[in-house]
C-alpha cells in the first residue's frame, strides 16, 4: 500500500523548517501526484488534473479517519475546487471548496507541531481564496469581500517566505475592486503589488491592462499585455495567457476597433471551447454577440446570445447570464420581437432582484418603459392613452431616478459618467412622457428636483462619450458604498463637478407646500424608487420651493 501521510509532528522533524517549507510533504504517491496535476493545470490539461486529484482523493478516502488523513482530503478537495473554478464548473468548485473548508476547519483545534499548523494554515488559506473566487464570479461581492478579511486575519501568522498568498490576497482584491468599478484603487494596489510579488506578476500586469482598457487608455493597456504575455512564457502560465488573449479582444472592442476584435474573441473562443472553459467561452460569445449587432447581423447576434446564455446558466454565473439576457433582450426589441424582449427582461429582472442588484432592475424598467413609448408613437390608443402614458412614466420616473442616484455609488468619474449618460437618457423619456400629457405640474417638479442643490454654470461642456453603449459594460456591477465611504463628491472633484453644473451631492427634498408635513417633489415617485430598488434618491434635507416673482 502507498505511504500513509505523516503526523504532522514526524513531518517537524524531517528536515529544519529554513532547508524546507513547511509541510509540504505527504508521501508518496501524493508528493509526485500533486505535482503532476500541477503541471497538467499549467498545461493547461484541466481533465488530467482533475483525474489525478480524483485518484488521490479515492486512495485518501480509503485511510482511516485521523486528523491528518482530513487535512490531506481538505487538500486534495481544495485543489480540485480550483481546478473546477479554472474550468468554469462554479457549481463543482462550491461543494469541492465547501467539504474542504467543512474538514480543515474541523481539526483547528487539533493539537499540531509547528510546521503541521503551517501546514493547516497553508490549506485554509489556498481554501478561502478559492472561495473568494468562487463568490466573486458568482456575483457575491460582499460575501467574497468577508471571506476575504478572514484570510487576511491569517496570513500573519503563516510563514510565507516567497510572499505567495500575500500576493494572491492582494489579487483577489484588485479584483473585487475591479469587479466594483473602483479603477483607481484597483490600479494603485495593482501597481503597488508588483514590486513584491513576482510570482503575480503576470496576473497583476493583466489586471493592469484591462483597467486601462476600462478607462480608456488603450496605448497603455497595450503596453501592460505585452509585458504580461512575456511574464507567461518566462514563468509557463499558458492558461493567463489565454486570458490576455481574451482581454487584448476586450481592449480592441472598447477602442472601437471591431474586426480586430471579432478576430481575438474568435482566437481565444477557440482555445476555450478546446480546453472546456466554458464561462471564459461564454464571455466571448456575449461580445462577438454584440459586434454582430452592431454590424446589423440580428441573426447572428440572437444566436451567439443565446449560446453564451446557455452556457453562463450551465456553469451557474447567474449575474453574467441575466446580463446576457438583457442585451437579448435589447437585441429582441431592436428586430421587433416585442414578446421575446419582454421574456428575456422580466427574466433578468428576477435575477437582479434575487441578487439585490437593484441598478440593474431600474435598467429593466427603463427598457420596458421605451417599449411602451414606442407602442404609444405606433399605436392610437384613444381614450386609453392618459393610462398607457401613466403606466410608462409609473415605470421610467421612478427607474430614472434610481439610475441618476446610482452615479454616487461610484468613486471614479469614469464609472459616474457612463452612469450619467444612462440617467440622462432616462430622463429624456420622462420629460417626452409628461410632455406628452401636458403634465404642467409634473414637468415643474421634475425641473425642481434636477436644479435643487446643483451648482450651475452658465456654459457646460459635456464630456460624456455619445457613442458608448446605452447600457454601461455587461461586465459592470453597481453596489453601495463602503459604511463610511461619503455620498457627495469632495475636494477638487466637487469642484470640477459643480464647474460643469452637476450636482455633488443626492438632491433636497423639495417642499411644495408651505403646511407641515405637505406634499414633496415628485413624492410618490420617489417613493417607488426608493421602495422598489432600495436606495436612497434624496437626502434627508429639505428645501421649500421659491415660486417665481413676476
């Protein structure tokens, strides 16, 4: 029979811990198996890998139950949940990455040598960043950013020689960051992490080039793939290398280069589809989906959006699906399909909702209130039409609202201003609705809320991109704000906000009544915004409305 795996206290004395890290051995045929499966997983070979682990798990589980034979099939289950994570099999990885935090943290309490409790720390740690991953890609940011903090809690006490886990605990934050739009902080920690992490390096100059391609900074973005690609072949990441291919496409698409772009998604949607990644698959499809929509190929849009739909539900990126969905649904009402884009709305719009991603709920009603714009410019609804026109605004008013509040979430203008552009739109079709119903009353409120508290300037200059998307990047999630991050903009970026005339801060109540307790601005709006997308639309101060002087 192969060798068992050693006490940890037999494992303290085999060698001094500066000749050896801790740990590290289990035995044969472990040692040998758990390098093997590393070499296939930088094949990439994520099969053979998955094969290896299995078979060293089948022999682990066959040893009787001990504390140390439970580290060794957290080990093994821990690795194999990263391999699933590489594979795109999120709902794999969650049980391999659960039963192996269930084992090791199970024996915390197990007395251990020195280099044993290394070596429980090494195995938690490479565990809960696993998990880290696993809800990050599941679009559960919180729960990804605690899980986090835990291990960071740990990590002083582990010793880390190479700085290893530090440099992965700094990447999954640039990627949190990343993942909450916050580009400066991903970018200052991402370019901090490099001089102490080289063994990141490729990831991190990655990373790097995708914030520049985020903001808009091509040439630079350029610069750090290159760079990354070199740091691929030096250290033989082939798998990141792939993944640069995949965000060169990015860059290429965002710069308005589309054939150069359909060309790298196309490359890097071969590779994936060979080595079974099926979500990294997914993401190209989503974007070659979009560049065949832009060419006016509506055929081969749907098509490309429904296999990338597919896949996302298949591997279980519930967000990154209903975010497919709704750019299916936007390609639906573009061909005229009116019953097929209500589908797919509501569809995303109940995924939104489960997941409290409420920005992107209000996207949804905004698009299903142009769709009843669009039958009101099409259709003689007759008497019905004061209800049809409520019925769009009772969606657009309270949505539009919500998309215009949604820009204080956000620390960088970069991530304001796309959300600008949305608010703006959306407020273009409430100001068409209630001038079609003559609303006096509505249009008076809607200018009061829009001016109260803004710093006016008597010319504006807009900055905003026009030919962006409609709909901020699929990829974008909006989330609150840090406990003590502040709402209204300071410093120099208030100043240079109110300079254009926007406002720095969510608007005043306005008080349309002189009575205690009278009516507000756009109150029951308001109200629905704030009820249906949970988010706060006004502050708590009030100001009373000045009626004009004659």
């Amino acid at each position: 029979m192969p060798e068992e795996p050693e006490e940890p206290g037999e494992r303290e004395d085999a060698a001094p811990q500066e000749e050896q890290t801790p740990g590290l051995s289990y035995g044969e045929p472990f040692d040998s198996g758990f390098a093997l499966a590393e070499r296939h997983q930088l094949t990439p070979d994520l099969p053979a890998a998955l094969t290896v682990y299995g078979e060293l798990l089948t022999l682990a589980e066959s040893f009787e139950d001990s504390a140390d034979v439970q580290l060794l099939r957290g080990h093994l289950l821990s690795d194999i949940g990263s391999v699933q994570l590489a594979a795109t099999d999120l709902p794999g990885a969650a049980l391999s990455i659960g039963r192996s935090l269930d084992l090791v943290r199970g024996i915390a309490s197990v007395p251990m040598g020195p280099n044993g409790r290394q070596l429980w720390l090494e195995v938690l740690l490479k565990t809960l960043l696993a998990r880290v991953e696993l809800l990050r890609r599941s679009g559960q940011l919180d729960e990804a950013r605690e899980t986090l903090d835990e291990a960071m809690t740990l990590l002083p006490e582990f010793g880390d020689p190479e700085g290893l886990r530090a440099a992965e605990i700094g990447l999954s934050r640039v990627h949190l960051l990343m993942d909450r739009s916050a580009w400066g902080a991903a970018e200052e920690l991402a370019s901090a992490l490099l001089a102490d992490a080289p063994l990141a390096e490729p990831y991190l100059l990655d990373c790097l080039g995708v914030i520049c391609a985020s903001t808009v900074r091509f040439e630079q973005a350029e610069d750090y793939f290159t760079r990354a690609e070199e740091a691929c072949l030096t250290l033989g990441h082939h798998a990141v290398r792939q993944q640069v291919l995949s965000h060169r496409a990015y860059a290429a698409l965002r710069s308005g280069h589309l054939d150069r772009a359909e060309e790298l998604y196309a490359e890097a949607a071969e590779i994936f589809e060979r080595h079974g990644r099926s979500e990294d698959l997914a993401v190209c499809e989503q974007a070659r989906a979009a560049i065949a929509a832009h060419r006016g190929d509506a055929a081969g849009a749907a098509a490309l959006t429904a296999s990338s739909l597919a896949r996302f539900q298949q591997v279980g990126a519930a967000i990154a699906a209903a975010d497919t969905m709704l750019m299916g649904a936007r390609h639906a009402y573009e061909r005229g399909d009116i019953d097929e884009m209500q589908r797919l709305a509501q569809a995303a719009r109940d995924v939104y909702q489960e997941r409290g991603v409420f920005e992107r709920c209000a996207q949804v009603d905004l698009m299903l209130a142009r769709t009843l714009e669009d039958n009101l410019n099409r259709t003689d609804h007759g008497v019905h039409e004061g209800t049809s026109i409520a019925n769009a605004l009772s969606l657009a008013l309270p949505a539009a609202l919500t998309l215009e509040a949604a820009r204080y979430d956000f620390a960088t203008a970069h991530a304001r201003n796309q959300w600008l552009q949305l608010a703006d739109e959306a407020m273009q079709l409430v100001f068409r609705l209630a001038l079609r119903r003559n609303d006096q009353g509505l249009i008076f409120e809607l200018v009061e809320h829009r001016c109260a508290g803004a710093s006016l300037s008597l010319s504006r200059t807009s900055t905003a991109d026009r030919s962006a998307a409609v709909f901020p990047d699929a990829a974008m999630k909006t989330y609150a704000p840090d406990d003590d991050a502040p709402l209204a903009l300071g410093g120099i970026a208030g100043e240079a906000a109110a300079s254009v005339g926007l406002r720095v801060a969510p608007p005043p109540r306005i008080v349309m009544s002189a009575e205690a307790g009278g009516r507000t601005a756009l109150q029951e709006y308001v109200q629905a915004a704030e009820f249906r997308y949970h988010r706060r639309i006004v502050s708590e101060d009030e100001v009373p409305f000045c009626p004009p002087t004659l």
